[in-house]
C-alpha cells in the first residue's frame, strides 16, 4: 500500500517491501529500484512516493526507491455507471489507456 503521509519516513511503504527491494538493489548492484503497487479504492494517488536509503553495509550505496500506483481498477464499472456492454467496453479501454499511460511514465523516467 502507497499512502501519502508526511509523518511516515517509510512514505507508505512497507517494512518488508523496503528490506526486499534493498536486498536485491544490493545483490545487483542498481542504485534504483521502483515498486509497483495496484491502486486501492480508498487510497488512490496519482504522485509517485519515494526517498533514498544509504545502506551503510553496502559500502554507503544510495539507492532510490519509489512507488507507483497503477490504475487497475475500473471505477466506473464499481460504481454501476456502465449501462450496457458497449459502454463497459469503451470504459476498459479508457481503463487500458491509463495503465498504459501509467507504465510509460515510470519507464521513461
């Protein structure tokens, strides 16, 4: 989960996430890694969190670590405003465009 809390140093992110990602940004000796996060309904947000860990076992390697949240879910199939399959169909598309849209901008950073 991605929230946006200016109090939390983690950004949202979570504890074992952040281990993980580090582990591998150490073993492959990458000093960004992004994670990827399906949007929630409540939590939804459209700015990318992330900060920099200095792994001071790693022989002081900066590594940048950032979250996206991906728009997964179709919110107007869940709120019941799609009345026949031809507007549900135009709805996943519009759905498909913005995961596409989603997925370019973090890889083309």
């Amino acid at each position: 989960m991605v929230y946006d809390d200016p109090d939390d140093p983690k950004k949202g992110i979570s504890q074992s996430d952040l281990y993980q990602v580090l582990a591998y940004a150490v073993r492959y000796k990458i000093d960004e890694v992004a994670l990827l996060y399906p949007d929630t309904i409540q939590n939804y947000q459209t700015e990318v969190s992330g900060f920099t860990i200095r792994d001071e076992f790693a022989d002081q390697v900066d590594v940048k670590i950032t979250a996206w949240q991906l728009p997964v879910i179709n919110r107007e199939l869940m709120d019941g405003h799609l009345d026949n399959s031809e507007h549900q169909l135009s709805s996943f598309d519009r759905q498909n465009d913005l995961l596409k849209e989603r997925m370019l901008k973090i890889f083309q950073r």
